[in-house]
C-alpha cells in the first residue's frame, strides 16, 4: 500500500473529523434510526430512508478515513531538511513574472488543500512545476489560459 503524505495539521484535521464521526455523527444516526423505526411501517418511513443513508455515508467515510491515517506518512515541515529547495509541506513564495502579483502557497496532500487558506495539494500542476525549485528558480505552470511563470521568490520550512 502506498504512503499518503500528509503534514502534521492535516493529519490532526483528519483525526478531529474521525473522532467527531465516531463519538458524536455514529450515536446520532443510530438514535434517528431507533426513532424511525419506532414509528412503524419502514416501507414508506422517509425519515429511516434517509437515516440509513446517512450511517452509509459516516461508516464509509469511517472507513476512509482510518485507512488514510493508517497510511500516512505524516511530514512535518519544520524537520525538512531539503537544501532550499520546494518539496512536501514547505511555503513557497511566489511572484508572476507577468504581472507582479506575489502569492504564498504551503504544498499539502490532497485531503489537505485548500485554495483560500493558501494551501495547494502535491499533486496540482503548480505544486508539481514547483517540486525541486530553488528561490531564484522560473517555475512554468500549465493553466486552462496557457503557460504561466513564477519566479520562487522564498521557500520556508514553517
């Protein structure tokens, strides 16, 4: 089985998610499922429909989630030692060699990103064009509106 790289926060988000499912999601659904059957008539029950539906949905995301963790390999930034250059879990400042605009992305895994926190998954085409990427280095990204450079102005191992 292959390692899914997470950072240490990312790997915590997923825990608090597996924790809430398990202790407060799990009791809740089989509560409503009680209740729903209690009214009777299953057949034409919506209420137990969409409660079966629901403990579906957290048993699979239980599932998802315990298997994830258990193949993690969880990458703290601050302990990377990677000679300046961009890899997993680093910050990287950027500016467009077009227009100017400088922007800070952090490389995480796919469960982790987040565009409005700034935080971009391994395997996007910007976080790929910046694997290996030195500050001084032209990073060519391929957007939907043609190739876009970014100069690597600062990688920061935070």
């Amino acid at each position: 089985m292959s390692k899914i790289p997470l950072t240490v926060a990312g790997a915590e988000m997923l825990r608090r998610e597996l924790h809430n499912l398990k202790t407060v999601e799990r009791p809740a659904v089989i509560n409503a499922i009680s209740e729903a059957r209690a009214q009777g008539d299953l057949s034409e029950n919506a209420e137990y429909d969409a409660a079966k539906e629901r403990q579906g949905f957290i048993e699979g995301r239980i599932v998802e989630l315990e298997s994830k963790l258990g193949s993690a390999q969880i990458i703290d930034p601050k302990n990377l030692n990677a000679d300046g250059r961009c890899v997993f879990g680093t910050t990287v400042v950027l500016e467009d060699v077009n227009n100017g605009d400088v922007v800070t992305y952090q490389i995480v895994g796919e469960d982790e990103a987040n565009i409005r926190q700034r935080k971009i998954s391994i395997s996007s085409p910007i976080a790929r064009a910046l694997i290996g990427k030195i500050s001084g280095d032209i990073a060519e990204v391929q957007a939907p509106g043609g190739v876009r450079e970014f100069e690597v102005v600062e990688v920061q191992y935070i």
